[in-house]
C-alpha cells in the first residue's frame, strides 16, 4: 500500500471513526485512501481552524482521540489554534499533516507550503513527529494516540512528506506494538499520603472538593461523588469540570465563578463564597487557573490535598498541604477506602442556601438578551450537550447553566478561543447524532467559525446554533468603558442578516426579539430535521 492508505489503515486499527479535514495538493494520497477505505468517515470543513476545533469537540464528548488532516503550510498554520485550544484545555486532539518531499523539507528552495511546520507546533502540543519512510507511520500512530489519550492528555501533531505519502511500500502483519511512553500515572506516591489526606479531611469540620477537567479526563466522577457523600462536602467546579457531579445533587455548589464581569481589576464578587467558608478542600485534576480562580481572587484554605496526574501542577499556584500525582479515578477510589477506613462520622452538609448555585442567569444590564437562559435548560434533554462560546452570554452559562453529566458542556477555559462553540457543537454532533447539541455565541464569535454551517448541511449535522446579536464586540467594549473612560474603538460590527445567512447554506433560520419568541423558536429547532441557526437580537 502507499503510505497514505498505510495512515488510513492504522487509524482503523487504532479505533479511529471520524477525521475532520479538507484535502489539499500535498494530502492526495491519503483523501484518495480515505475514499477507498470502508470503515473510516470524513467530515469535509471549510476552514482548517475548525477541522481542529471539530476534533475537539469530538474528543470533549466521547473522551477519544479527536483526529483532523490538512496539508502542508497554510493548512498547519491555520489549524494551529485548534491544537492550542486542545492542548491548552488537555483534550486529545491528532493533527495529521503533510509536508513537502523529504529531501527538500528543512531547505529553502522555494516549493510552495514550505516551513518547518514541527518548530510551529512544539509549544501547543504535547507531542509532535514525522514519518520519515512508509514502515514508520503505523508505530508513530501508535505512539501519538498513546502520548495523547494517557497521562495528562493533550493535543498532538504527526506529519509525513509527500514522497512518503506517495511511496508503495508492504504492511506486513497486525498493527505493530506501542513503543510505552511512561505515564505520570506510574510514579505514585506512598499510601502514607493517601491516609493523611483522609485523615486531614475527616477532622475538618467544613470540607469542599475542587473538580476540574482531570476527574473527566479520568472518567473519576462516580468515585468523586463517593467521597463527596462520605464527606458531606460541596462541591465547586472549575469550568472544565462541569458535570462531574449534577447541578441538582444537593452537594453541587456549581464552578467557581457566577460569571466574568467586564471589570477584571474587580471580579471578587463573581467567586462562589463557599472556598471562603471552608476550612479544608481537596481539589482534584483542579489547575487553579486564572479563569477557574477569577485572575487569582479564590480564597482556597490552607489545609489543601491536591491530587493531578500532572506533578506540575500539584501547588503551582496555591501551596498543597497534601500533594498526589496520581490518576484521578485510582487516587479517589483509594481515598474513599481510606475515609471509609478512618471511620467518617456522618455529618450534613455544611453548605448554606445562600451559597446554592442561583436558578436564573443573569448576564447583565450592559448585555441582557431578551432571552431567561433558564428556558434553555428547561426545553433540552439532561444528557444534551452545550457548546458556549467567548462572549459575555457563554460566561454566565460557564458560571450559571446546569449541566447532569459530564461531557455534555464544551467551552474554550485556557485559550480562549473566539469561535469555538459552533464546530466543537459540530464535532460533539458527529459523535452523537441521536442527542441535542446547542452551541451559544456572541455575532462577533460566530463569525470567526460560521461558514460551517456549509459544512452542516453538506452532511446533516443538525446543530442548533444560537447567536447573539448586539452588533458589537460586546466583551471588548465593556473593558473599554471601564478601564479607558468608555473610548471604543474596532468593537462596532457590521452583520449579515443571520436568518438569511443561514438560509443561504439550506440551513433553517429563526430571529427572536421578544422573550416570548425564544421557546417556540428553540423546540421548532430542535425538531427540525436540518442545522438551524436562532439570531437573538439585542
């Protein structure tokens, strides 16, 4: 076979089902293997930005590796915010691209799409490589997937010159074995630091546990809950973590944060005040990061347990009384079993109404739709999944909007990528066909991403995409008016007519401008057979 089909093939036997790409000059021979090879499905994008973003949407609500194919140059260049969404927020993501001939790659000799597209990726992935002859694809596969969906996960980037794809070469034998990348999994520390985190946390009198997106990654959640319960302790998430414990289990104390104001110098107020009242937390697979603390404002007690499958991590930012490199599933069964030895008395909860996440989102006098986001939640099924965009709307459904199972709330927390919720809502579609997926964005957000919605129609991925429509860069000109004396500058936009755009693809399009539009709208969308599009117009 040639090195293209041989790419195909291993993907195949690595379980791959889906790539998300669109071919280009340099990636012929493995398009002309993806349409000979039976098992394998290709979702064809229009831009390679969302090629990336479709994959890690995919990988964010199945926990696979998400995979996309460009081609050399430009194809890499513009994928590379998908890959640093991926690796900023540790969701698998596999680039595969081409390159120029291999004798020509690290010279300047003028052949179109030529760079050192490898030195591009180093920094926003965890792991990148090259097939440098045809027999080297399978094991640098294997290896990817491996690097990408064990220890803290993250985003990778395989390339294979042209020459390479082209070569006819014999795939002998079964897929050949992983070469092991040692796991942060495997240094484990004693279970003297097991006991002594359960022993510090069954002598405090107001336990919280801190979740973030490693207790999904590591699919920890029905063993957080155990402790959570053995406990009585509430429990915050970061915005990673949401759905790890259900927004109606009287333990769930919501994320961290209600939502962003425009004011970052003075964003106090918007940090739950259960971290405050606390007078022990454990955090598990919790970064504490600058959005998941609010720029650093979380009042995090000095009695810490931090377990992270990243020894980077473990008191980076908050000094760890207790520190645990471990697996977030292994280091929290083995802490249940520890409470359970200690012998926890049972307690209540300690957790007062007041601190209770609130039943209706508001996103603010500045920006207030003439929608309740509460109705959103009230029309969709319990395992749909919410895909919110960087806007000030997706910020109150990151801190406000309940979520009953993990995996079904997609959001940019670390890169903060402008234009991610429509092809991650994308991605999440493919995966699931059968559920509700809703993407939220502000006008200037889906402009970045909304020729997708071509790609909707082309393969009937029925997304229901709302926009929010205040023809401004709402976020941005807030931070003006606060911080520069209300002097805007390049926030004021110039939109199409959203019903229409979306019609244009054969797409379904609604505008609502009075609340009570809004639900109509949104139960016709959901039973439409087609990609609909509802503009908000503010």
């Amino acid at each position: 076979m040639t090195g293209g089909q041989c790419i195909v093939e291993s993907l195949v036997r690595h379980g791959v089902e889906v790539v998300f790409g669109i071919p280009g000059a340099h990636t012929m021979a493995i398009y002309d293997a993806l349409y000979r090879h039976p098992k394998i499905k290709h979702i064809l994008v229009r831009h390679e930005q969302s090629a990336a973003l479709m994959a890690d949407g995919y990988a964010r609500a199945t926990g696979k590796v998400g995979v996309c194919c460009v081609t050399t140059g430009p194809g890499v260049t513009n994928a590379s915010t998908g890959l640093a969404v991926a690796q900023g927020d540790s969701i698998p993501v596999l680039l595969i691209s081409s390159q120029v001939h291999s004798g020509a790659a690290k010279k300047r000799r003028g052949l179109f799409h030529a760079m050192d597209q490898l030195a591009l990726t180093k920094s926003i992935t965890k792991w990148n490589g090259r097939a440098d002859n045809p027999a080297q694809i399978p094991e640098r596969i294997g290896e990817a997937l491996h690097v990408l969906s064990s220890g803290r996960r993250g985003a990778g980037h395989l390339e294979v010159p042209l020459d390479i794809l082209q070569q006819d070469f014999e795939l002998k034998g079964s897929t050949p074995p992983v070469k092991r990348v040692p796991s942060p999994a495997e240094i484990r520390n004693s279970t003297a630091d097991i006991r002594r985190a359960a022993q510090l946390l069954r002598q405090s009198k107001r336990p919280l546990i801190f979740a973030g997106g490693g207790v999904i990654a590591a699919e920890a959640w029905p063993e957080l809950l155990d402790v959570a319960e053995l406990l009585q302790a509430p429990v915050l998430m970061s915005p990673m973590g949401k759905g790890v414990i259900p927004a109606d289990h009287p333990l769930c104390g919501g994320v961290t944060f209600t939502w962003v104001t425009a004011d970052l110098q003075n964003m106090e107020n918007s940090v739950s005040p259960l971290a405050g009242m606390s007078d022990a937390a454990l955090a598990v697979g919790f970064r504490f990061s600058q959005l998941a603390t609010v720029n650093y404002t979380l009042s995090v007690p000095k009695a810490l347990v931090q377990i992270d499958i990243d020894a980077n991590e473990v008191g980076a930012n908050y000094p760890a009384t207790i520190g645990i490199v471990s697996d977030a599933k292994s280091a929290l069964s083995e802490l249940r079993d520890a409470l359970q030895a200690e012998g926890v008395v049972a307690r209540s909860s300690w957790m007062p109404n007041s601190a209770r996440p609130q039943k209706r989102i508001d996103v603010g006098p500045a920006s207030r739709p003439p929608v309740d986001w509460w109705e959103l939640r009230e029309i969709l099924e319990r395992d749909a999944i919410v895909a919110a965009d960087i806007a000030r709307s997706g910020y109150a459904l990151v801190g406000q909007f309940p979520v009953y199972e993990p995996r079904t709330f997609m959001h940019s927390a670390s890169f903060i990528a402008m234009g991610h919720a429509f092809p991650a809502a994308l991605g999440a579609k493919v995966a699931f066909p059968g559920r509700e997926v809703v993407s939220v964005s502000g006008d200037g957000c889906f402009m970045m991403t909304g020729q997708e919605l071509a790609t909707a129609v082309q393969h009937g991925i029925n997304v229901v995409a709302i926009v929010i429509n205040d023809r401004c860069l709402t976020g941005i000109a807030a931070l003006q008016d606060v911080q520069y004396a209300g002097r805007r500058i390049a926030v004021d936009l110039l939109n199409p007519d959203f019903v229409r755009y979306a019609e244009s693809f054969g797409a379904l399009g609604f505008q609502v401008r009075q609340p009570e539009e809004f639900k109509p709208a949104l139960q016709k969308a959901l039973e439409a057979e087609r990609p609909t599009l509802i503009e908000i117009v503010c």
